[in-house]
C-alpha cells in the first residue's frame, strides 16, 4: 500500500471504521462543534440570544463521545 494511502487509513482503521465511516462520525461532531461556535460569538455580541446553545451542544458531544468511548471499551 502506497504511504499517501496509508496516511488516510492507518487512523480510522485503529478506531475499527473505515475511512468513509471515521469521516461521517468526524463530521457528526464538527458540524455541531460550528453550530457551537457560531452561537457563541453571536452570543458574545448580544448576550440576551443563544444563553445555553454552545454549551448545550458540546454537554451533547461530550456525553456522546464518552458514551461511545465506554460501549467500545467494554468489547
């Protein structure tokens, strides 16, 4: 296997996904992680608006990662 291609699945193969699974559970978290930030710099402008959307979201992923952490664990 060529090193360009190596360099795309040695991670995602050590967390037992392929590329196109470790990319789809990647983006699960990134999407939410703009939502996040975009709440809090409107946030930081109008404190009146989006009070516990960032913090929300990543209590959210927190609890989802660590709760995919222990089920994958316990294999």
């Amino acid at each position: 296997m060529s090193k360009l291609l190596q360099l795309f699945k040695t991670h995602p193969e050590s967390v037992g996904e392929t590329y196109f699974q470790h990319m789809a559970a990647s983006f699960s978290f990134g999407v939410p992680l703009f939502a996040a930030a975009f709440a809090a710099f409107i946030h930081g402008v109008f404190p009146f608006l989006f009070v516990r959307t960032g913090s929300g979201i990543i209590t959210r992923l927190y609890d989802r990662m660590v709760a995919n952490r222990s089920r994958s664990t316990s294999r």
